[in-house]
C-alpha cells in the first residue's frame, strides 16, 4: 500500500523507479526532486534525527552536537524551507506527501515514508501533524545586525520556556515588530516546541542572542531605542502612556519565575505596566509580551 502510494506520486512525474538493495526500502531516485524512501524498520540509522523527540536534554544534544533542528507539521515544514533553511531529510507518512509536494519537489533531501505507527515508534509521540522535516541551522546574526533599521524590539530576559519563546515570536511577528532579542540564558527559539508554536514566526522574525546578559542592554541605548522595562509593579508607568511619542522602544520581558532582573530594570528607562483586575498578580509572560506589543504598535 505505502509503495503504491508513494510510486503513484512519483510515476505522476514520471520518476524513475529503483529498488535498492535492502529488502525493506524501496527509493525512488527523481534526479532534483527528494529521493522517497520507504523505511519499515524503527532502528534504520538514517531516522536518527527524528528519534525521542520528548527528551528534551538528549534533543538539546543531539541538535546542537549536528547543527539541526526540527519543523512538524505541512505549514511549518514548508515555511522553514521557503525561509532558505537547507532540509537534511524528511520524514512523513504516505498521507502527508501530496500535501508537501511542491517542497519534495524543489529539495535534494532524502524523504523517509514510513507508517504512522513507525513514526510514532521513532519519535516517541504521536506525529499527528503527519510531517516532520529535519533541517540545517543557520549561523545567527549579531545583535547590532538585526537592531540596525528596526523600530520596535522584544528582548527577552531569560524566558526559558519553549512553549512561551515560540508564542512570543508569533505575537511579535503579528504586532509589527521588528526584532528579538534573546539574553544568553532564554531557550531556542528552534527547539521543535518553539517552532511549532510560533508556527514558524521564528523563520521570519530576524533575532539574535546577546553575548552578555550584564551590559545587554547598552548596544540598545547608544542604537537610541528608549529601553521599557516590563513589570506589574504597582508603581511602574502604564504602558500606553510609556511608549507614547516614542521612535525607537526595546520592551523588555522577564523569566517566568522571577521576572526581569533588578540589573535591567535599574538599567532601563523607563519602567511599564499593563494594568491587570484587583487580585491577579501578573501575566504569563507570552501573554504580557502580546499585549505591550499591540499597545506599542499603536504609540
Ligand atoms: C510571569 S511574569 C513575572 C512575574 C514576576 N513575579 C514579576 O514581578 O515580574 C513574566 C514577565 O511578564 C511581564 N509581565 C507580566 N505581567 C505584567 C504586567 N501586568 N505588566 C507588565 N509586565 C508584565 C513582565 O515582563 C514579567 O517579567
């Protein structure tokens, strides 16, 4: 069944058929297009990239030890590689591949067509977006780079959770902001939680990791950004009335726990407020970072 789907697609391009060698892998070798091959064995070492997905310490490794990392589902998968991600490989079963053709199509990367319940086996998860790719990191950009021509910045103070990191870069992708910045400390925005919350945002949104956490935050003031440092202090300025006028503002956004350092919030401009209901003592941090971002787009 999976060889006759997979033939279909590829005879539709009049491909040529070869098998190889190995009793359970069929391939298909299309010239350009992304070579198809049918892997039925879990342990086949060419599916090492996808394997123990929930392990977070062993994929923080893995990823970094071979320059990788993941994009699950069609959208993500496709956005990452029209961003100029090179693919290593592709994983996916026999239902997803029509749904990406256009992107097998134009890659020289193998794609591996394995059963959902295979998929399942290696990644340890249900892969219920069916597509999973494995791509090439990029070097990232400095600081100065990708301050330079922005307007509006989120610099993140050691916001460790992938889940909000992906959910911030969406928000800033939606809101019109220009550039992330991250403190050394904050999680990758590449982890494949990251990525697929941010649905992809993270390939669009130019972003940089400071070098140091102690005097980050100078490269943005001599840049001219007026610095606003995010708290639910009482006292602080609200935020509508902290942006207002402004050219260039840096909203700077503390860690989950314990928010933003007293070292930024002394070295930052001003401080800034979203007010909240009587009894609630803060936002997530994702959820803070939306709204101080809706509000500066409108200064
Ligand atoms: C979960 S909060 C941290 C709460 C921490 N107890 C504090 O006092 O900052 C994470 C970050 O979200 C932002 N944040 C959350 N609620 C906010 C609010 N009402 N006004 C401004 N910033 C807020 C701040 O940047 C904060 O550092």
């Amino acid at each position: 069944m999976l060889a006759t789907l997979v033939g279909r697609r590829v005879g539709h391009q009049g491909a040529r058929w070869a098998r190889k060698n190995e009793p359970h892998v069929h391939s298909w070798d299309v010239g350009v297009v992304a070579e198809l091959i049918e892997v039925a064995d879990a342990s086949d070492p060419r599916l090492a990239d996808y394997r123990d997905l929930r392990d977070v310490e062993l994929r923080k490794h893995l990823e970094a030890e071979h320059g990788l990392f993941l994009a699950e589902g069609e959208k993500v998968v496709r956005r990452a590689v029209e961003a100029g991600f090179r693919a290593r490989s592709f994983l996916m079963a026999p239902r997803w591949l029509e749904g990406l053709d256009d992107v097998l199509e134009r890659s020289d990367a193998p794609c591996y067509v394995v059963s959902e319940s295979l998929a399942e086996k290696v990644t340890g998860f249900h892969v219920h977006r069916g597509a999973l790719a494995s791509l090439e990191r990029m070097p990232l950009p400095t600081a100065a780079s990708v301050i330079a021509g922005a307007r509006t910045v989120v610099v993140l103070e050691d916001v460790v959770d992938h889940t909000n990191v992906g959910a911030i870069f969406r928000s800033a992708a939606a809101l019109g902001v220009d550039a992330v910045l991250l403190s050394p400390r904050c999680a990758d925005p590449l982890y494949r939680r990251s990525v697929k919350v941010a649905m992809g945002a993270v390939f669009s949104m130019p972003y940089a990791r400071m070098g140091e956490w102690y005097d980050g935050l100078a490269e943005l003031s001599r840049a001219g950004f007026t610095t606003i440092a995010l708290t639910p202090a009482d006292d602080a300025v609200e935020i509508e009335e902290a942006v207002k006028g402004l050219d260039r503002v840096a909203l700077l956004m503390g860690s989950e726990g314990p928010g933003l350092s007293r070292r930024w919030i002394e070295a930052a401009d001003v401080r800034a407020l979203i007010p909240m209901a009587a009894g609630i003592d803060s936002l997530n941090v994702a959820a803070a970072t939306a709204v101080a971002c809706y509000v500066t787009a409108r200064r």
